[in-house]
C-alpha cells in the first residue's frame, strides 16, 4: 500500500464517518473540474473516500496500514518481502503474480431527484469477455522458446557483491508466454470479444458528487487470471431550485421586503409534491423555516428541508410610494 488516503482527505485515522464525510464535501468544492479545478487530484480525493466512507473497506485499508506487508503481493503496493530476499540472494522461484484485466471506468450523471428516491439505474458499457470458441486461448499455440511460457524475460545486473535481477515483458511473445500458430476465427487471436453488459446500480440516499464506487470483476476478462473492476463515478446535476448541505435540502426563494413585514405563503415545488409553508408576519429577515423529515436519508437519520427567505428590495420606487413610505417613517413601529 503506498496511498495515504487520510493524508489525501488532510484527516487523521481516528476521525469520524460524519468527519470524512465533511472532508470530502469541502475538498469536493474546490477540486472538482467543474469548479476548475484539478481532475486526477479530484480523482484521488474520490478514491480515498470511496474506501474510507466505506466501513468494511476502511477496516481492511486500516489492517493493512498496521501490517504494511499484508497482501502487498495482490494489491500493487510494492515488492514482497520474499520477492526481495530471492532478488538479493540471486534465487528464483518468485511468486506468481496473479493476472488481472483491464478496469474500467463510467461516468454516472443523476439527479437530486434520483438521489432522493434512491433510484437503481441501469448502466450499459462494453467490455472485454474470454472467447468461447478458444476459451480465452486465442488459438492454437506453442509455448515461447524465449521466456519459456513466463511472459517475462530476467536480466541480472550489478556487480560481485550486489546483484539485481531485473524483469521484463518478453518481446517475443508480448508477455503471453506462447506464439499463437493458427488464430481462433472466432477472435482473431485476441483471446477476448467485446460484449455489451448491463449493471444495476441503486443509488444510495446520502450519495454525495464525486462519489466513486467499485464492482468487484465487473471489468475486462483475461485469460489465467481475474477480471478487472468496474468503476462508477457519480456526478448530481445541478438542482434548479434546490441544494444539499450534509443531509439537509436547501431552498433559497426570493420574497418582496413587504411580504416579509405582512406575512405571506410559499409553495415549494417539492419532489414527493407541493408544500406550502406560511411566513408569519414581521418574520426576521435571517430565519430560515424547516420542514422536518423532508431532507435526504442517511444511516445517521433524516434531514430536513431548510426555506431560506432571500429578500427582494424594488428596483425603484414612484412618487406616491416615496410619499407613503415618508409617511410611515413617522410611525412609533418604524422609529428605532
């Protein structure tokens, strides 16, 4: 393992699902490439979240981060301690890499109201799949008389007291390990077809922009080896009329001053229908008004939907209005 996703979201190993979550909000807002920001840097920020938003893979993420040698071998994460004590001693028999295809990644668009509703899409992509006329093989083969079958070719350099043994795909044979002699018409010697596969992807409730999820061998096949992942990035569109802040929905309406001092109604165009809310009379021009129980669903409880009165001053005003306002400037309730 060579990320430090709590370095990544600049928060420390103990801090608090609803702790990662605000950091995750907050970088999101400044790297996203939307907002001009940097888009492998925000590539890196959804990543750490995906695994520390997640309890099951933060406690296999903090695992490893206490034994760095854990499973080093199966995640990319450097050499295996084994691997270096063969290289230095100039011994063979190294561990098998297991192969694994290519990942593939989709860009996911939804709406507020999808996310609301916890909708499942079902997402269409193209991916590699071992042929079923050669069973992956590509044809018949023989076995590369340069590697040996390996796919990897080993050269040692250094000297009389330090050796390293340095390994490199085989040129012959393109890293196979064999020569393909008759082509499978099926694949034209390529081991694999493309094919059109579908996923269901339920979306969940407090999903956030940016989010990043994986499906396990849902990537490309290959042959002797594992499939590859497939990765859903999740972007919301931008709401007309509302906004999300941790759980709550935000919606900002415009009310003339006068409405504000004589009270007023207000229908909210909300998703499981209208909702009116009555602004009493005199109302502070900062208070807002909550529906309760109308924001988004989380595992840590529902939000509610915050009204959040944006008042509105005329753009000029006549003589008889100047003249009525004058007058009024009289009054007790007006005077400070």
């Amino acid at each position: 393992m060579n990320k430090d996703y709590y370095k990544t979201l600049n928060i420390n190993s103990n801090s608090s699902t609803d702790e990662i979550k605000k950091a995750f909000r907050n970088l999101s807002k400044t790297h996203h490439p939307d907002k001009g920001g940097d888009e492998n840097r925000f590539k890196e920020i959804s990543e750490a979240y995906d695994t520390l938003g997640n309890e099951e893979k933060r406690r296999e993420y903090d695992h490893q981060r206490s034994n760095p040698f854990h499973g080093r071998q199966h995640h990319g994460g450097g050499p295996n301690m084994d691997d270096l004590f063969n290289q230095f001693f100039n011994r063979g028999g190294q561990q098998q890499q297991v192969k694994k295809g290519r990942n593939l990644n989709i860009p996911l668009t939804v709406s507020l109201e999808d996310v609301f509703f916890g909708h499942t899409k079902k997402l269409r992509y193209s991916r590699e799949v071992k042929c079923g006329t050669c069973k992956g093989t590509g044809g018949n083969s023989h076995t590369c008389h340069i590697c040996k079958g390996h796919g990897h070719v080993e050269n040692v350099v250094g000297n009389a007291f330090f050796r390293q043994i340095r390994r490199e795909v085989c040129n012959q044979c393109q890293g196979s390990g064999k020569i393909i002699v008759q082509a499978c018409n099926e694949c034209g010697a390529k081991g694999t077809v493309t094919t059109e596969s579908t996923v269901d992807f339920k979306l969940p409730t407090d999903l956030m922009t940016g989010q990043f999820y994986t499906f396990r061998n849902l990537g490309d096949e290959i042959e002797n080896g594992v499939a590859g992942d497939l990765g859903i990035q999740v972007v919301i569109e931008r709401h007309p009329h509302f906004t999300v802040r941790d759980a709550d929905i935000i919606y900002e309406v415009k009310i003339p001053i006068l409405q504000m001092l004589v009270g007023t109604h207000i229908q909210i165009p909300f998703f499981t229908g209208p909702i009116s809310i009555k602004i009493p009379p005199l109302s502070d021009i900062k208070r807002n008004f909550n529906v309760r129980g109308k924001g988004m669903r989380t595992k840590h409880g529902v939000g509610d939907l915050i009204i959040s009165p944006q008042i509105v001053m005329p753009k000029k005003l006549t003589t008889e209005e100047q003249s009525i306002l004058k007058s009024l400037e009289k009054k007790d309730n007006f005077k400070i």
